[in-house]
C-alpha cells in the first residue's frame, strides 16, 4: 500500500543543514494499522507528512496504492489527497465557524460532489463516529473528544484507503483517548482502512498492528 | 462552493460588518462621482452648435432714448467694426449669449400650441457670428422681416420637444399675444449655456431695429490669426461711438473657460474624493485579507490536506471577498435605484443608471485585484508548515 525508499528529508538555512530524516526506507501493508513512536523532535511528524505527501523529500521516493508520487504537481498531488488519504491532527484543526457537518463534508466539497452526496455521505460519516446528533453544531461547542471524533468523521468521510493520525490522542485525556483509538482500530478492522499513527503513548502503540520506532530521523530496528 | 463562502462570511459577520458598510459607502460615492461625470461628460460631448473660438463679445447699455440718432449709432457702430479689416462678422442681440449665465423663457399655448423654451433677440447676422448650422431651412434676414409673420429659428431640440409630428418649416404659432411667428429655419443645436449643461429647446427672434434698449450685446467674430491688439480697436471704436466707457469687452473663449470651471472644480473635488476613498478601501481590503489570511493559515493547511488545489484556496479567499462586496453592492443598489424615484435627480435617469453600473464595475475589478495577492500568497502557502502554525 505505501512504499518508501531511502527517504531523507533536510532542512537548509544559509549556514546549516538539519538532517530531519535519513534515508528510510519501510512498506506498509494494505489494512495495516502502523503506529510510529519516538522521542520528540525525532522526525515522526516530518515522516507522516512524507507519507501524506503534505511535504517533499530532499531525496527519495514514495508511492502509495502503486502510484510512485514523485516529481507530481501539487494540484495532482492534492487530488490524490482527496481521494486517497485522510488526514487526523492533534489539534483537531476543525474549522470553527462551520458547524461539524459543514467540517466534515470538506474534503467532498473539493472533490466535487453535489450538495445532497456531500450530506449523505457526511451524516454516514457522523453516525460511525456517533455525533450525528451534533451535526449542526459548531466545533466550540463540544468536548476535546467530541471534536477529535468530528476530525475523524472529516477523515474518513471520503473512504480513503489510508488515514494518517498526527498523535490523535496527544490532546485527550486517557478515557477521551481510548474512545477515539476504538474508533481507529474499528476503522481499520472493520472497513480495512490502512492506518499510520504518530503517538508518544506507548499503551496506544501496543493496539496497533506494528510499531516503527524513529530517533534522530532514522529507523531503530 | 459560493454557499460554502456564504456560509464564512454569515458566520464573520461581525468581523466583516465594518468592511461591509464601508463597502457599501464606496458604493454610493463611487455611484455618485460616476453617474455625475457620465453626465457631464454626455453635455460636454452633445454638439454646441456655435463656434465659440474668434469672438468677441462688448456688453453694452446706451442709456439713451430710442431716437432716430441712438439707432444711427447703433448701426454705424456695426458698420465701423465690420469695416475693420480683422473683423469677420459683427451682430447684435440680447444678453442672452453663449456662455453669459443669462437665460430668457417663453411659452405660450395659443392656437393649441404648446411650449415652453429659452429664447434671444439676435440680428440677422448672428448666426454667421456664432456659425451656427441649419438643419433644414434658412436663419432669418433682413427682408424678411417685411412679412406678415415674424420670422422664428428654433433648434431641433425644439422641434423634437414640440412639435412631434409637424413639420417644422412655415408652422405658424403666437409667441407672445401680439406677436405671431412663422418658423423659417432649424438650428442643428444650440447649447449656449455652457459646454457642460443639457441643451433647452431654444427660438431665435428678431431684433428689430427701434429695440434700441435690447440691443445689449455686441457679437463680434475677427477673422482667424487676428491677435489680441485686435481688443484695443474694438474698445477704442466702442468708446468713441457711445462716447462713454460703460460697457465690458471679453473674448467669449475667457468667458467659456470661467463658465466650465464652474463644472470642473466640483468634478475635479468630486473625482479626488473618489480617488482617496478607492485608496482608502483599497489599502483596507488589502491590509484586512492580509490580515484574514495571516490568522487563517491552519486553515489553509487543513483545506490543502484534504484535497484542496491552489486554485481553490485562491478561490476561497477572492470568493469570500467577492461575495461580500455582491452583498454590499446589492443594499447599495436597492436604495440608490429608489433614488429618482422619491427626488428629482440633477441629472439625467439613464447617465444615473450607467453610473451605478460603472462605478459598480470598478468597484469589483478593484476588490479583485486588491484580493489577487494575498490570495495568490494564501494558495502557496506549504500545507505541512501551514498545519503546524499556530
């Protein structure tokens, strides 16, 4: 499903080179459910966006679904995105003046589809993560677990085949946090869903199918 | 898309309500300096039917009684002038001149006719004076004021306000209880009130030669090249003819310019107030987008995550932007169309209504250039950085 090879990543000013990642290379499997851990400043969330392709690597390739994505625009590249990827933060990044249905319906709109699908498909998105009843909310309006939840209805509302969660309980407490990695494992188990988690929690790391350990940019065997 | 922007904008409407009714203070001014300017600009391009460049005008009372010697001078005083070998044409009329701010009104409906129309006495050699082209028919001459009927030149300004339907030449109608006229001549136009005013109807009547106190005005049109020592000759020949000095000489193109400044000045203050308000909106769309997008960068994140190209996010922030200025253009429309409707506008319906369109024309090509690029910033704008931004 998602193939790196020899992946580095630097960052440049005039002076100095920062070695984000270096030369990683790791396949992920369809349905799998990887769970990526390391000290901070490690390069996990650099090595999500990679996969995410919401960032470019300095050297190296990725592909996903057999699609190698290098040297694509970046409205191709958005467009896969759209209809392949789901994206869950640790801030939620919810937008806070529409409701959470219009939130979760987002990535549809730029996909196109008619306004009826949009609801269709977003109230579908709601009830598996049981907020249906607070559709017409708005994000300031519900709880931290509440809004992680909207998060992952916006993630999933397009069916994509992989969903990428930038430690998606780092801002829940732990009863909040078990609830969304129900909904996680749930996702994958049930609909097959492929999975990449950056988490510091090592009990939330335990759930998953594997865990790529990272420090200074590389992988730890 | 447009419901989903509809949707931000409803949701900020306090934070855009300032904006909002600026926008629409933008829109009432620029409506009015526009639909002002159209119309000025309409009069100023309306043919004049004169030439007003080589004329001289003596302003002039004789004070005198109307005796068989005062009309002697009068018509010598024509005759040296013309002799003058600079002079073109000499005439004499009423105060009611190009450009002299004087207007005379009429109107009678006597016989079933119905008018009401500026009017002058002129000489017969007025409209050689000025040049005044004829559309049909002929300017009146000295014979035909033998005739039963005085002889009338009215404009086709006139004719089209008037006399719908009637031919024009050898229609008969009272000017005045005594006075029973017979139209021998159209004027192409006559917009002697300044470059920068709507043509009135207008009727050129004789001025018969016992008038001696309408004979006002002294026309006086010098061939072209003549310079200004030509003024000294027409004074000094004035001066001695009158013997007094009770009587001001002017080149009509001096009077011309001081009449039309009176147009330029509020325009020009009109066009400048414009100008700063579209600087002032300008800067504020400019510094308020910059401003929107500065916050907004997490959501430009989040929307390039989920699938959104740089087109639409440049999109979102010109669309937001230009929804709110059709919302503002919209409360600024409903009230300024009801404007001819409850007052009587100073100026013509349809130079109003190309105003509004103008003025709302300029307004959206300014607020889409003002949102190009902070827009264009807001789509390159890297997702990854974005997403991380707080």
């Amino acid at each position: 499903m998602i193939e790196l090879k020899n992946l580095s990543k630097s960052y440049y000013t005039d002076v100095l080179e920062t070695v984000a990642l270096n030369d990683i290379s790791l396949k992920i499997g369809k349905g799998e459910f990887v769970s990526i851990m390391g000290p901070s400043g490690c390069g996990k969330s650099t090595l999500l966006n990679m996969i995410g392709l919401l960032d470019s690597p300095t050297r190296g390739h990725v592909s996903i679904k057999g699609v190698n994505l290098e040297n694509q625009k970046e409205n191709d590249l958005a467009k896969f995105r759209n209809e392949n990827l789901g994206f869950i933060f640790q801030s939620f990044h919810l937008i806070s003046d529409l409701s959470v249905i219009d939130n979760v319906e987002l990535p549809l709109l730029y996909r196109g589809e008619s306004a009826k699908e949009r609801k269709r498909l977003s109230e579908e998105a709601l009830e598996k993560v049981g907020l249906l009843n607070r559709k017409n909310h708005y994000p300031n309006q519900l709880s931290g677990g509440q809004r992680q939840r909207v998060a992952i209805a916006r993630a999933i509302v397009g069916k994509p085949a992989v969903v990428m969660a930038d430690e998606p309980t780092g801002n829940l407490d732990s009863v909040l946090g078990n609830e969304v990695m129900q909904l996680l494992l749930d996702l994958n188990e049930q609909e097959k869903v492929t999975v990449v988690m950056v988490t510091h929690d090592e009990s939330m790391a335990r759930k998953t199918h594997r865990v790529i350990r990272l420090y200074d940019g590389s992988l730890v065997n | 898309m447009i419901a989903h922007y509809f949707k931000l904008i409803w949701k900020r409407k306090g934070k855009n309500a300032f904006l909002f009714v600026q926008l629409i203070f933008v829109f009432w001014v620029v409506f009015a300096v526009f639909s002002y300017g159209i119309s000025q600009y309409r009069y100023y391009a309306s043919p004049l039917g004169f030439d007003w460049r080589e004329v001289y005008r003596v302003q002039i009372n004789f004070k005198t009684e109307d005796t068989a010697a005062t009309r002697l001078m009068i018509k010598s005083l024509k005759h040296d002038l013309k002799a003058m070998p600079e002079t073109d044409q000499v005439s004499y009329s009423v105060n009611v001149s190009p450009y002299l701010g004087n207007i005379w009104g009429n109107g009678n409906d006597n016989d079933g006719f119905v008018f009401n129309a500026r009017y002058m006495y002129a000489d017969e050699d007025y409209a050689r004076v000025w040049k005044i082209p004829m559309k049909s028919g002929r300017f009146y001459t000295r014979e035909d004021l033998n005739s039963k009927y005085t002889p009338v030149v009215v404009t086709q300004k006139f004719v089209d306000k008037f006399m719908k339907g009637k031919e024009p030449l050898g229609f008969k109608f009272h000017f005045t209880k005594e006075m029973e006229t017979e139209i021998i001549g159209v004027a192409e136009n006559f917009k002697f009130q300044g470059d920068f005013t709507e043509e009135d109807p207008f009727l050129f009547v004789p001025l018969a030669d016992d008038a001696t106190d309408l004979h006002q005005a002294i026309n006086v049109r010098v061939k072209p090249g003549t310079g200004p020592e030509v003024e000294k000759k027409i004074n000094d020949l004035v001066e001695n003819a009158t013997k007094n000095n009770d009587f001001s000489l002017v080149k009509v193109d001096i009077t011309r310019k001081s009449t039309n400044s009176r147009t330029y000045i509020p325009l020009a203050a009109m066009f400048f107030l414009a100008i700063f308000l579209i600087i002032n909106i300008s800067m504020g769309l400019f510094g308020i987008l910059r401003y929107n997008i500065a916050r907004r960068i997490p959501e430009i994140g989040l929307r390039k995550a989920v699938g959104a190209s740089t087109g639409a996010v440049r999109r979102q922030f010109t669309g937001e932007m230009l929804v709110l200025v059709v919302l503002a253009f919209v409360i600024a429309v409903i009230f300024a169309v009801q404007l001819p409707f409850i007052t009587t506008l100073p100026i013509e319906k349809d130079a109003y209504f190309m105003g509004i369109g103008a003025g709302a024309l300029l307004i959206f090509v300014l607020v889409y250039g003002c949102t190009l690029a902070p827009s264009q910033q807001a789509a390159m704008t890297l997702p990854a950085k974005a997403l991380h931004e707080e």
